[in-house]
C-alpha cells in the first residue's frame, strides 16, 4: 500500500486550466483556446568571459567482477555558468593544458594524479579496480582540478558503481558513456567479455511476437514487447509471457522489457521485475512511453528508475520522448536512455486531419510535435535532444530512434516506402542514435523485407565495433544540398554512412571530404557501389533519389 500511495501525492505543475487536455503541454481540442505551453528549455546565455566547465563519470555505468580495470571520463569544454559544473574563470586564453587532475575514491584507497592536454578535450583516465569491493552502494568519486598558474583549485563529484555479481542467472548490461552503446555478454557462448551491441529491432504485442530464433535469423537482435491495456493487470498474461522469454533466453534474443501502463504503480512494478529480472534475455527496462506528452508528473519517471535501481541495479532504464521541448530534463532525468519519438512520414504537421485545428508551437496536435513533415524532423530532434542534455549539465546519455514503419491510421496517411525506412534508420544513426526500435511489428512487405536486409548489416560485428567503438564524426558534401553523411574512424579505416534526403534523382558530381585522404574504399555495405575516390576525396555523379550508402574506406597513412 505504501509504494502505491507514493503517487497520489503528485500533480502536474502545467500551464492549462482545469479540464483541458493537453499534448506536449498544448490544448488541442477545437472547443479550447491555446496558451503557452510552458516547459521549454533554451539555451544558458553567454558569460561574460569564457566559462571551463569540467565533468568527472565513470566510463562504464556500472562494473562487476571479475572487471579489473574501469576508467573516468574527464570533460573540459568552454560553456556558459551551470550549475551541475565546476567552472573555472579567467579562461581567455583558452590553454588548459596547465590544469592538473587528482581523482579520488577513499573507500577504495584510490588516487590517481593526471593532467588534462592542451584544448578543449575528452580525456579517459584508467584506473584498478583491486580495492574495490563488490557492493550495492555506490562509491564517492571526487575530482579536484588544481590550476598551476593561479593555484585555483576547483572540486567535482560523481558515483561509481562496483556491484556484486548476478546469482540468480539473470544478465548484466552496461552503458558506455563514452560512445554511448550498450555492451553485454554473450551468454550463448558461456563469454564473461563484454561485446558491443547496437538494438535493431520492432515494437510488438505478445500475440503478433515472431518466433525468436526465426526473428534473429532475419537480422534482428532484439524485441520489443508492448503490454496489453486491455488486462485487468495492464501488462502481460505471466504464463504466456514467461513462455516466451524462455525461448529468447535458449535463441540469445535480447528483450526490451515495457511497463508504459504501470509504471507509476510502484507494487505493480515490483512485482513484474520479480517475476522477468532472472532470465537472461533481459537487456533494458522501458518505463515511460511519451510521458511528455501525455503530461504525467514531472517526477515520475525519477521515482520509478530510483525503485528499479534498487530493485534491479544491472539493467538500464529507458523513457520515450515525444515532445520537441517539453520538460525535457525532467522526463529524461527517470532514464539512463532516452528514445526520440519522430513520425514524420505521411503527415500534415500544419493542421490536424484527427481534431481539425491548426498546429504550431502553442496549440494542437497533429502526431509529429513541432515537425515539418520531412526526414529532417528526426536528425534535428536527435541534435536537440543531445543540446538539451548539455544545457541542464546532465552527463550525455545515449539516445536511440523510434522509427515510422506504421502508417494508415489517424495522422498518418500511408506507410513509409522501404527507401524512406532505411533514409530514416541511416539518418538517425548519422546524429548518434545508438539504439533502433521501429514502430511497429507486423509492418508491410517492403518495409519488412527491407529492414532484414538492413539489421544483417548494421548489426554485424564489423558494423558495430566502427558505431559503438568511436565518436560519430559529422562529414560535409559539397555539390548537392540535402545530402547527411558521418563517419566513424577506427585505426586507419572509416565506415561511412550518407544519406540522399530528397525525393528526385540528381545528376551533380558530389565530394565528401574526409579527416584524412582517402586511399581505397575496401568493402561496400549498402547502396549503389559507385562512390569512387579523387584526390584522397570519396565522389560521385548522379544518384536516386532518397539514395543511401555505407562503405567502409581506408585512409592513407601519412595524409
């Protein structure tokens, strides 16, 4: 009774009047007036003179034995005054390389001493962990920044995370905070390493489930089991359920575990991780679907992911956002993960087909908050997302797309096409999404076909080691507009990914120039094949409309 009771104390602090609904914090019904929405973040005004801000995480979100070894990720960056950073002033001439690092953990007689390299710059920090002991409580991590020239000396803090290992057969997924991706082991095979894994998969029901072997011979890695509002329990028929996640547990088939109808019922919410948290296919709990949207209690989520890290301290948590800029920090505050819910396909994002009013940023609700309506929609609400976390001095937090593969249903108008499934997939993958869960199980034909095509390819080992191994690095295209490419660089090779955004075919000659010379493209992942190389820049003349391509290059040694 207790945990239930917890949430009948909350109430939505947002700007409509009594009996208003509300999407993303807008009015949306034609018999109501519109009103600011409130919630919005912007960006910290500028100092008056540059600001360095410092940050201190653990690399891995959490470590267990028999880990030896973890590392800190230490963040120095020039930014605005925030109140979750250490500052340093006087910083015009922008040198940090006289900044001296000192990282301590007392409980575990741990002092390391470093010092952060000229620029501004992201710097990993090993450290042992043979004194640390295996506990549910976290360790006090504290950074002092010492600057040579003045004597300032500036503190920081963060957790650290040493936990005990698993005895009742369940697994353990880490979240990398430095690339931002998941690492799991691979317990098919009986390995204690830890493997990178970028989730390709569908949101289904337990009735519409493929069979799990079946699923990961496609080229899908993981599923997505949306519960059943329509039970008396608002989740899932147990028997039936736990039927199925013993057969991903013998196929490997990872499973994103969603209680969106009871996450804030905290005893339901015990009492469902009780029964699933064992079996060995549980990769991720998904708490929230859209509560920005619906506008549930700002602190929510926070208090839900506080119980499931007690309850289950070796799994992530994820939330769903809908909302372009809506309370972002607090909604994302309940989330180790947070998903971009972008449906920009076959919609009118100017009026409402479903409630016939107008939609902008104060009023109505047309299904994709804030859009234009184009495949653009997703990568700038990826990069939004990303600013968000930045402004409210939150540590980055890896963000993965919700792809359209739905369509024909209020505010959509049809499907996507399979060319627009891949654009959108390989879009949001270009902005740093690290995670791809498309909406929804079973879907057409092409999209189906397609995307089988696609998951073998992104989530090869080849594939992933470039995506979840190294920074996403943005790559420029002259001679045609509306062209987004990146690359990942690995050693002397870079997988490249670019991304055709409009609709008709072009005959102009495109360069791509990437951080080193290109020497030769050494295998062709997707696409046309006719990218060649000149002068040390990957080219081509002409292509398809919503055209996309990966190939991985090798660049020359010594350019």
């Amino acid at each position: 009774m207790f945990l239930l009771l917890l949430f009948l104390g909350l109430a939505a602090a947002f700007n409509n009047p009594p009996g208003v609904d509300i999407w993303c914090g807008k009015a949306y019904h034609p018999t109501n007036q519109s009103f600011p929405p409130g919630g919005g973040l912007t960006k910290p005004p500028p100092p008056s003179k540059p600001l360095l801000t410092i940050q201190v995480r653990p690399r891995m979100s959490l470590y267990t034995p028999p880990d030896l070894s973890g590392s800190f990720i230490v963040d120095s960056y020039l930014s605005s005054p925030n109140d979750n950073n250490t500052a340093l002033d006087d910083t015009s001439d922008h040198n940090v390389d006289d900044l001296k690092l000192e990282i301590f953990v007392d409980e575990a007689s741990l002092h390391i001493q470093s010092s952060l390299g000229a620029g501004i710059t992201t710097q990993e920090v090993p450290f042992s962990l043979r004194n640390f002991v295996p506990r549910f409580r976290s360790y006090s991590v504290t950074l002092t920044v010492t600057r040579a020239n003045t004597r300032q000396v500036y503190n920081a803090t963060t957790q650290l995370f040493y936990l005990p290992g698993r005895t009742d057969g369940g697994s353990i997924t880490k979240v990398d905070s430095l690339y931002g991706g998941i690492l799991v082991q691979n317990y098919m095979n009986g390995s204690t390493g830890w493997s990178p894994l970028l989730p390709y998969s569908y949101f289904t029901t337990l009735d519409d489930a493929p069979n799990p072997q079946t699923f990961i011979a496609q080229g899908y890695n993981m599923i997505h089991l949306v519960p059943d509002a329509g039970l008396p329990n608002q989740s899932f028929n147990f028997t039936a359920l736990n039927t199925f996640l013993n057969q991903c547990d013998r196929a490997g088939l990872w499973v994103m575990y969603d209680m969106r109808w009871t996450y804030q019922n905290l005893a339901s919410v015990a009492m469902q991780v009780a029964l699933v948290r064992a079996h060995k296919s549980i990769l991720l709990w998904y708490t929230a679907d859209v509560p920005d949207g619906h506008g549930d209690p700002l602190n929510a989520t926070s208090i839900t992911y506080d119980l499931l890290k007690l309850l289950d301290p070796w799994h992530p948590v994820s939330v769903l956002l809908d909302c372009y800029n809506f309370y972002y920090g607090d909604y994302s505050d309940g989330a180790d993960i947070i998903l971009s819910d972008v449906y920009p396909i076959g919609v009118n994002t100017t009026w409402s087909v479903v409630y016939n009013t107008v939609c902008n940023k104060t009023y109505g609700r047309c299904g994709c908050d804030d859009c234009l309506g184009n495949l653009q929609d997703i990568s700038t609400r990826l990069d939004r997302y990303e600013k968000y976390q930045k402004w409210i001095g939150s540590v980055p937090k890896p963000i993965w797309g919700a792809i359209q593969a739905f369509g024909n249903e209020t505010f959509w108008n049809r499907y996507p096409t399979a060319a627009e499934e891949v654009s959108m997939t390989m879009l949001s993958i270009n902005h740093n999404a690290k995670g791809i869960v498309m909406w929804d199980w079973p879907t057409t034909q092409p999209i189906t076909l397609v995307t089988r095509r696609l998951g073998k390819v992104l989530t090869a080992v080849g594939v992933t080691e470039f995506l979840l191994g190294s920074r996403t690095i943005r790559l420029k295209a002259e001679g045609q507009t509306e062209i987004d490419a990146a690359g990942w660089k690995l050693n002397h090779q870079m997988l490249v990914s670019i991304v055709s955004l409009q609709t008709p075919s072009w005959t102009n000659t495109v360069t791509i120039k990437l951080p080193k010379a290109v020497a030769s493209i050494t295998q062709v992942l997707w696409g046309s094949g006719q990218w060649s190389i000149v002068n040390g820049t990957l080219s081509k003349v002409g292509g398809n409309g919503l055209e996309t391509d990966l190939i991985i290059v090798q660049l020359a040694p010594n350019s």
